[in-house]
C-alpha cells in the first residue's frame, strides 16, 4: 500500500516531470502562479474536453459560448460584484502581513462557522480568542476586518481615469447570462437548455494557495442550465447525479469524493440551494472541486433592470413568458486536475521492483500510448516508426527508442501512459506488436494492423 501523497512530493513531482511549474522561476517566481508544461498542458487540456465532450458534444439541450474577458462594467453591477464579491480582510499591525480573517480564524481555532460572518463578528473573534495570532510573529495586535474586493480592476485605452475603469472577469457566467437573448435568438435551443463556456477567470485572492487549488488567474467550467420556475428543484438534483458521474467515470475513487450542502444561512445572493462537490486532499482535507448552484432568475432580472432589455423567455408551446431559472453547475479544471493527480499517484512495488505511477484514466493521461522499437536497429525502428505516424493523429503518442526497456516502462508510468506498444524481432515475421497495460501489466499480442482501433477501444474503454 502506498502512504497518502503530501504536497510537497506532489509539487516536486510535478516539477521534475513537467506538469506544472512555477510562473517566472528565472526571476526567483510570483507567488500564486503556476505555468503547465509539456504533460501538464496536455493532462489540463483532456479535463476541459471531456467536460465539454459530456457537458455539450453529448447532448442535445447544451450549446456552447466563448465570451471576452473584459466586459462592460456595469456587467459587474448588476451581477452584485462590484457591491459584495468581497473578502474580510485583516491586517496584522505587527507584521504588516495580511489575511483572510475567516482563514486565520479557522486555522487557529478549528472552527468551521466562520466563513460568510461580518466584518464586525470577525473582528469580535479575533479581538477576543486568545488562540488567534498572526502566523508570522505571534502577534494579537490587529486592525479592524474589512471588506476587500476580490476583482482585478484595469482600464480599458490610453487613459487611467475613473470612466474608463474595467474589470478582469472573476467568474465566465456572467458572459453567459449577457448572451442569454443572443444564443435564444440564433440557435433553436429551447428552455430546458443550457450554455457552457470554459475559460480564465481572475481574482485578487488575499491568501492564494495550496499550490494549484486557489490562484489569482485560473480557469472555470461553467454551465447555466436554464428551466422553467418550478421544475428548478428537479433540475438541480439532475445536475448533481451528472456532474458526481462525471468524476467517478473517469475513475475518481468515490471514498475521496463527496457531497456538501451549502446551510441556507450561508447561501450566496443569488442562490437558493448550493450543492458543493469535495474531493479529500490528504494535505488539506475536504475541499470544493465545484459548486452545483440553484441561482434562481437572479442574473436575468438583474441584467434586465441594469440594461433595460427584456430577458424573459416566451414559451411558444404553452404561449406564456417567464424570466428562467438557473440551474449552475461551476467546476475549476485547475484544482479537478490536482485532484486527479493525488487521486492517481501512487508508489508500489510490483515483480520486486519500486515504481512511481500515475493511474490515470486513459482519457485524462496526457500521453495515450508510448511506441518502443526494442532495438534501434533496422528494419524494427522503422516498422515502430510506421506505427508511431499512424497513431499520432488520433492522439498525443510518444516515440521513445532509448535505454532498456524496464526504464522506457517506468518513465511512462511515471507520466500516466496507460499503454505502451513494443515493436520487437517477432513482429517482422507475424507482424503483432505488444501492448502492455498500466495497471496490470498484462500484455496482449494485436495485430500491427488492428492496432490503431485497439487503442480507440481501449481508451474509450
Ligand atoms: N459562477 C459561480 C462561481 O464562480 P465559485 O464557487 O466561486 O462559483 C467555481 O467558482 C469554481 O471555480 C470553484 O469550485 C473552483 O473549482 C474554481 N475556482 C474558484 N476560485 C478559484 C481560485 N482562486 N483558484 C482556482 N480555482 C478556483
């Protein structure tokens, strides 16, 4: 049995095997930003594709969006952003650091009722709980909490003056609500329907961290599945069951996963009902991968009364109006892909010999199948060469003819390969090839020809 993964081997594998790196390490890096290397790219690119594959491609009632990152402010005013995206700040008058009041507070005390409390019962805590200290200095002597706002403001021209602020988008929904008439007028979509976007979003966080699980830049999946009031409830517990399969199809271990209802007192303003899908970190516990929210006809009416266009839906079949609910189900593919690594990773020992492997789902792996002449010789190099060209199209193959063949095996274990196909002597003469499977490490003897729709078989799975 292999011991649960820390961060710090998670961070430093990632590093060494090019998943992720630190952003601008030549310059001694900036905190909170993280760059994907060569497998990192390709691993990040599977989870927003099949989420898009199942959450758009595979149906008939969602259709697809990519909005601008700088939109009109007043988006942000009448989604409730400029007013209340804050988070409680506090500032250590010892060290000058600051914090996240509700973070310092929980990590000091234990307490888990503290998130969503006012600046003002903050403060209280923090004045009065002797345990809360400043992590740096282990002073008590601190500021008042206030609200600090969480968007990245900009300005949009030449000039920097109060008229021409704007703002980095700190969630892709809002695009999708501003299209809402757009997409209703050009494509046949009818309520029950929805509209997906995956893209950046940023946000000023106060204590990013956790290495890719909160950054200020990062990515969203995110669908609004619009219904009509009423059938909000039915459509709500629907969503939950899909987006809980999606995980556990790609082979997320369900002990690690699970459900958290948001309390009603700690709902955001626009939600009815939040449902949070956790996954387990060993490092940091139960943490929210997405939230699957009712947001109710908030955003509607609110980009009704900001823009003064009429955003109501007419149902032509029962020949009424309504403004639509919202059923949102908003994933980060950034912290989904952390979640996948630590779920994946392990080190065992198999036939007497340690290895490192990542027990990706074939779906999720940044390489599909790694292509091995066992010798660098003719005429197997070029046989393997003719084999690594015919796949390659389909999907990210690697070709790789150097060192004994154990080493190959373990460099793709390392990165996830789910298959690897050796060319050797035989295949000359009864033209099959080998193809050894990651986990149990059985090899299967196919065809040279039937090679390629194995491999589609054995990926789709
Ligand atoms: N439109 C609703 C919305 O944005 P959210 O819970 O604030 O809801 C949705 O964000 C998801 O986006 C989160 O569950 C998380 O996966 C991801 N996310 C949010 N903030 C993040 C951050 N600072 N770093 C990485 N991912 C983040």
């Amino acid at each position: 049995m292999s011991q649960p993964v820390t961060m710090d081997k998670i961070v430093a594998f990632c590093k060494r095997r090019g998943f992720v790196y630190q952003s601008s390490e030549i310059y001694g890096g900036i905190r909170s930003s993280y760059d994907y290397g060569p497998l990192g790219v390709e691993m990040k690119r599977n989870i927003k594709e099949e989420w898009w594959r199942r959450t758009v491609h595979m149906r008939d009632d969602v259709v697809g969006l990519d909005s601008a990152i700088i939109m009109h402010p007043k988006v942000w005013d009448a989604s409730g952003h400029t007013a209340t995206f804050n988070d409680m700040l506090v500032e250590s008058r010892t060290s000058g650091r600051r914090y996240r009041a509700d973070h310092l507070i929980e990590d000091a005390t234990g307490r888990d009722d503290v998130e969503g409390l006012s600046a003002e019962e903050l403060t209280e805590i923090i004045q009065t709980d002797e345990r809360v200290k400043d992590p740096v200095d282990g002073g008590r002597d601190f500021a008042p909490v206030r609200p600090f706002n969480l968007m990245f403001e900009t300005y949009t021209g030449p000039v920097k003056g109060p008229e021409n602020v704007a703002y980095l988008r700190p969630e892709t929904a809002q695009g999708i609500f501003v299209n809402f008439k757009n997409v209703l007028q050009t494509s046949r979509v009818k309520v029950p329907f929805g509209i997906a976007q995956v893209g950046k979003s940023f946000r000023n966080e106060i204590t990013p961290g956790n290495f890719i699980f909160r950054t200020r830049e990062f990515e969203q999946m995110e669908m609004e599945f619009f219904v009509e009031p009423g059938t909000d409830a039915e459509w709500h517990e629907y969503w939950l069951a899909e987006r809980w399969n999606w995980y556990t199809d790609l082979g997320m271990n369900t002990e690690n996963l699970r459900f958290y209802e948001h309390p009603k007192d700690k709902l955001s303003h626009y939600s009815k009902r939040t449902v949070d899908v956790e996954y387990n970190f060993p490092f940091r516990g139960w943490s929210e991968l997405e939230g699957i929210a009712n947001r109710t006809d908030f955003d509607l009416k609110q980009h009704t009364a900001f823009s003064g266009e009429n955003l109501t839906y007419f149902d032509q079949a029962a020949g009424n109006s309504y403004v639509p609910y919202v059923i949102e189900p908003a994933a980060g593919p950034d912290r989904i892909m952390l979640a996948f690594l630590v779920d994946a990773y392990a080190e065992e020992e198999v036939r007497g010999e340690k290895r490192t492997v990542l027990k990706l789902h074939p779906r999720l792996a940044p390489i599909k199948a790694a292509v091995f002449p066992l010798t660098k010789k003719e005429p197997v190099a070029s046989v393997a060469r003719e084999l690594y060209d015919e796949l390659k199209g389909d999907y990210r193959i690697f070709y790789d003819d150097s060192g004994a063949i154990g080493r190959r095996y373990r460099r793709q274990d390392e990165a996830g390969t789910p298959f690897c196909i050796t060319v050797d002597f035989d295949t000359l003469d009864d033209k099959q090839v080998t193809i050894r499977d990651r986990d149990t490490l059985e090899q299967e003897r196919v065809p040279l020809a039937d090679v390629r729709d194995r491999l589609r078989a054995l990926i789709s799975g």
